[in-house]
C-alpha cells in the first residue's frame, strides 16, 4: 500500500483521478478509470493479504480489525470503491469476501 500512496502524492494528475475516482468515479474517463481501478484493486489485494496473515490464520486479528477495516471504512465505502469492489469481489477468496461486505453493510 506504501506504492500505492507514493504514486499518489509524487504525480498530481494520478491524484486527482484517485480523489474523483473516489467520490465520482463516473466523471473519469475511460483510461483514467482504468488506472483508479488498477490502483484500487492494488489496495484490495493488500487487504486480502492482511486478513489472510491475521484473521484467517489467526495470527493477530486486531491487525485486521484496525488495519483492514479502516481502509475499507476509507477507500472501499467510497462510490468508486464499492463500484470497484463489485466488479472484483468474485475474484477473492468467500471468506475475504463476506468480511469485506459485513463491513461495508454496517457503514
């Protein structure tokens, strides 16, 4: 995730796709919203790899429920998160799956 917010910071036009893709991920255009996309489901897989290492292995689940959840009340609640996020949640494995939507259902 540390690339992920790099990228971000050191390209302004990166940015501000990443802040509208967001909030109104409809106003990007086609190849902007390729590259919001590519850098959300960079952020998704960094979640399903902490809640592989914590909650499902049982090693440290308050990671997972500072961490993960956290990031997905910030970037996946969002309208561009929850639009990525259902193009991609079949791709994940049920348990990261069902996690992921507990939280969002809660929000």
């Amino acid at each position: 995730m540390r690339e992920n917010r790099k990228a971000i910071y050191q390209d302004a036009e990166f940015a501000e796709i990443y802040f509208k893709g967001l909030s109104t991920p409809e106003s990007l255009s086609e190849i902007e919203y390729l590259r919001f996309r590519i850098l959300m489901q960079n952020v998704i897989d960094g979640l399903w790899d902490i809640h592989s290492r914590t909650a499902v292995a049982g090693v440290s689940p308050e990671i997972w429920d500072s961490l993960g959840v956290k990031a997905i009340e910030r970037m996946l609640a969002t309208q561009g998160g929850r639009l990525v996020w259902s193009e991609m949640a079949s791709a994940y494995p049920i348990n990261f799956r069902t996690a992921v939507e507990s939280i969002l259902a809660d929000l």
